[in-house]
C-alpha cells in the first residue's frame, strides 16, 4: 500500500447501502469458466455487501475466476456519491501501491537485459542516498532497505493536504525521506518504505534512459496486453472513472481526492488500471511472464515480515499462498492477487480508503470473499503498527 500519514483529527467514513448491483458484461466474463452456481454467487454477495455496509464503502467492483470453480463479476453500490452514478466493471481507477509491481518488473526486465544486477548498490547508480554504498536493488525492492518512509514525514503530508492539486518531484520525495535517520541497517528487517520504490523508478530511468511511464508502457503494458493501464504525469484521470472518497485530508474530514494529483506516489504508487486489465495482469505477474525463469525465482523468493501469514519478495506479496499486491492511496483501494495451485485470480477495486477498525477495506473484503472460495487459502493482510500516524497501513 502507499503510506500517507493519517490526521489526527480522522472522521468515520459515511455509511452507504449498496443499493445497486450490476452484474460484468459479457466481456468481462471468461466463457472458459461459466458462472459460478447460484448458491456461491448468493454468499459472495451477502460477504461483499456485509462488508460494503459494515466499512462503509461507497462502491466496490470484484472479479474472480478460477479453474474449476467458475467467474464472478460483479459491482455493487455508487461511483459518485452525489450523483448516485452506479459503480461498474468497466470504470478506470486509481490503484496506488499495485503500481510497485510494474516498476519493479521494469527493474527485473534490466537485469535480464543484463544492464543492472540485483545486488548492485543503489550508490553506484544514484547520489545522496544514505547508506547508498551498502543498500541493494534487491534490498530496495524486497522493502529491506531501512530507509525512512517520505510519506510517513510530518511535512510531507502537510504539503499533500494542503495543497492536494500540487505536483512532488522524485528528488522533493527522497529529501522528506533523507532528512530521517535510517531506521536500520541493510537487509536486517522488513519495513514497507515508500522511498524504496522512488529509488527503483529512478534507476530505471537512467539505465535505460526513458522516463519510467514510458519504459513500462513499451516493456510491461504492451507485452502484457494492458490497453486501459496508464502511468499518469499528472492529475489526468481517463473516463469513464469512479470518484473517491478519502479522509486523509487536512482536518480529517471526507472528501472528494479522484483530481488529486498522484505525483507524490509516482513510482510507488501513481498508475491507474481497470478490472479487465487486472486480471491480465494478476497470472502475468505471478507466473513472471514477462522475465526469465530465473529472475522470476528471485522475485518469489520471500522474506517474513511483521505481518503473520505474509511474506514480501522483490514487490510483490505471499500472503497466504496468494501472490499479488494490494494498493492504497487518498480515495481509492485494490487487490489483485492470484493462487497458482487452482489458478485463481481475485480483483477487488473500491473507490475509499478510509479504514474500518484500523483494517483496510480492500482486506476485509479480500477476507471476506477467501474464506468462502479458497478456505485453505484465506487472505489476511492485517495492519501493522506504524508511527507516527496510528491508522496508517503498509
């Protein structure tokens, strides 16, 4: 997830009955997998709207397919919630942290080229960086690097909420981070740090000499088949989009964040994606499609972290047998992830990010929806204790 420090002054999100469901068009659905029997589709439907009315969401799209069980798609409750605009399969979306698994696949793509090497120090490449002498590329992207978290900084999120319309530059971003000690030494814990996948973005772009959303537009969308996936330069937003209702706002209060700008997230968490696009993207990503045997061994190779059941590997999460990602950031949340022994793919996209008893929401629903399809295989990303902000999420 893309950390943004919570105020402290948090209001609870408006609750809002799904008043509307509406089922995927015919292309969205996979004919190899017919839909999944009545009574299934039943209970997914009262988990989903349990969690909509309990968390107060304003609109959530899901999407599962998988081998031998079937497809579900489905969309329940508003896109807008002054309009009453029902949510819909077909909505772009901002999907935050889920943008660290296209960079790091960027990244892994130059060390198949053999242009960079996973044990590469982030010094050779770029200046500044404290302890850069001695942290990996392999460090940055697996979330060891001990380097602070900018969108943990006190100042940062004064400058986001002040002036949510203002675009951050990646140096602005590395200086709210470079002005905190570190907060251990390379490789010695599991701390998810914003600051690392800035790094990463920035390695991309001088070894290959393109900027980063042009890189992973020719060397991970197109290859990948991704036509409604962009990696925005600044706060434009394709329609037809979901708007999005976030509390990380100055005093606390909900707004409205769909034409905030993403720079600040940039590499770590700018992109926006569809659901179509994220079921292509779920195996792809799993299997490593798009890199070699070897590399992809890397990437899953997954280290523990503070949160029971997970394990993080090079951008990318293991959370109980599940690989994928989640994402968040101001008004909108995602999970993509996907179970490769039943070939399963789970898509959850929600336009809030507001938690609910410190959970978040993309979670519970992502909980919700395993504990009846894949019970051995139940999705559970709990929030860790983070400071200095008490509901802020990995």
């Amino acid at each position: 997830m893309l950390v943004v420090p919570a105020s402290t002054g948090v209001s609870s999100a408006q609750t809002l009955s799904p008043e509307r469901t509406v089922s995927a068009p015919p292309s969205a659905t996979d004919p190899a997998f017919p839909d999944l029997d009545g009574a299934t589709a039943t209970q997914l439907d009262s988990a989903v709207k349990k969690v909509m009315s309990e968390a107060g969401v304003p609109g959530v799209t899901v999407g599962l397919w998988a081998s031998g069980k079937g497809s579900y798609v489905r969309s329940f409750g508003v896109a807008d919630k002054d309009t009453k605009a029902p949510m819909d399969p077909d909505l772009y979306m901002r999907i935050g942290s889920e943008t660290k698994t296209f960079t790091v696949t960027a990244m892994l793509e130059l060390v198949d080229q053999g242009k960079i090497g996973l044990d590469d120090t982030i010094g050779r490449y770029i200046d500044g960086v404290p302890n850069g002498d001695r942290i990996t590329l392999r460090e940055l992207a697996g979330m060891r690097s001990g380097l602070f978290n900018y969108s943990m900084d006190e100042d940062f999120f004064k400058a986001l909420t002040s002036d949510p319309d203002r675009p951050f530059t990646p140096q602005e971003l590395l200086d709210y981070s470079f002005k905190h000690p570190v907060q251990f030494q390379p490789g010695e814990e599991f701390e998810y740090s914003n600051t690392n996948l800035i790094l990463v973005g920035l390695v991309v772009e001088k070894v290959s000499g393109t900027p980063i959303n042009e890189f992973i537009q020719r060397n991970v969308l197109d290859p990948a088949g991704m036509r409604h996936t962009s990696f925005p330069t600044d706060a434009a937003f394709p329609s037809p989009h979901a708007q999005g209702y976030t509390d990380q706002t100055a005093n606390g209060k909900v707004e409205d964040s769909a034409d905030w700008n993403p720079s600040w997230g940039w590499a770590a968490g700018a992109m926006i994606s569809n659901l179509r696009d994220l079921r292509i993207w779920a195996p792809t990503l799993a299997n490593g499609t798009l890199l070699t045997p070897e590399t992809q061994a890397e990437r899953l190779k997954t280290a523990p972290t503070s949160i029971p059941g997970a394990g993080y590997g090079l951008g990318i999460f293991n959370v109980q047998g599940w690989i994928g990602h989640n994402g968040s950031l101001p008004g909108y949340e995602s999970l993509t992830i996907y179970l490769p022994g039943p070939k399963a793919t789970l898509v959850v996209l929600l336009n809030t990010d507001i938690l609910h008893d410190k959970q978040e929401p993309s979670t519970l629903f992502g909980q919700a929806i395993t504990e009846i399809v894949t019970p051995d295989h139940v999705f559970n990303l709990p929030v860790p204790k983070t400071s200095p902000s008490p509901s802020s999420s990995p």
